[in-house]
C-alpha cells in the first residue's frame, strides 16, 4: 500500500506503514511551518520557504535534545543521590542486626 503526502507542491509517497504515520505527523508540523511562513513571506518562492521551515523544525529539534539532555542529567544525579542513601540506610541496618 502506498502512503501519499504533499508539501509544498511536492508530491511524497511512503510504503511502510510506520513510516507513514511517522511522516503524516512530520508533514503536519512542516506543512503549519510553511503556511506561516507564507502568511510572512508571500514574496518568497518554494525554496526559501522550505529551507526556513527546515531550520525552525531544526532549531526547535536542538532545543528539545538539550531540554531531554538536562532531565537526563537531573535523574542521574537524583538516581545516584537515592542510591547512595540506599545504600547508607542498608548500610546501618546491616550494622544494627550483626550487633542484635
């Protein structure tokens, strides 16, 4: 089965099936880039407005990593800080049942 998407007057077919679902939701993110871009710009031609879509969806993709980046950072250091207490706790309780 082929899947038919369009943008910017550009005709794309996907086949897999994954694939074009993951690219139904691309081409809905792109294609309200483009139509704000054009509502901006209506001087500009396909060209430009394609690349100036590319680098907002880019520009928005960098800010997310780093945003995933940081929670990551903040749950290793939580995850590290619970397991020392963890440790500390089982730690002492060993201690308190060998003197029991």
């Amino acid at each position: 089965m082929e899947y038919k998407f369009e943008i910017l007057g550009q005709k794309i077919v996907v086949k897999n099936k994954e694939e074009a679902d993951l690219a139904e939701i691309a081409m809905k993110i792109v294609n309200q880039k483009v139509d704000d871009i054009k509502s901006k710009c209506p001087q500009w031609g396909p060209q430009q407005i394609a690349v100036l879509a590319l680098l907002e969806v880019a520009g928005e993709m960098v800010k997310d990593r780093k945003s995933i980046d940081q929670y990551r950072e903040e749950l290793d250091k939580k995850c590290s800080s619970l397991m020392t207490e963890i440790a500390k706790v089982s730690s002492n309780r060993r201690h308190h049942l060998e003197a029991v």
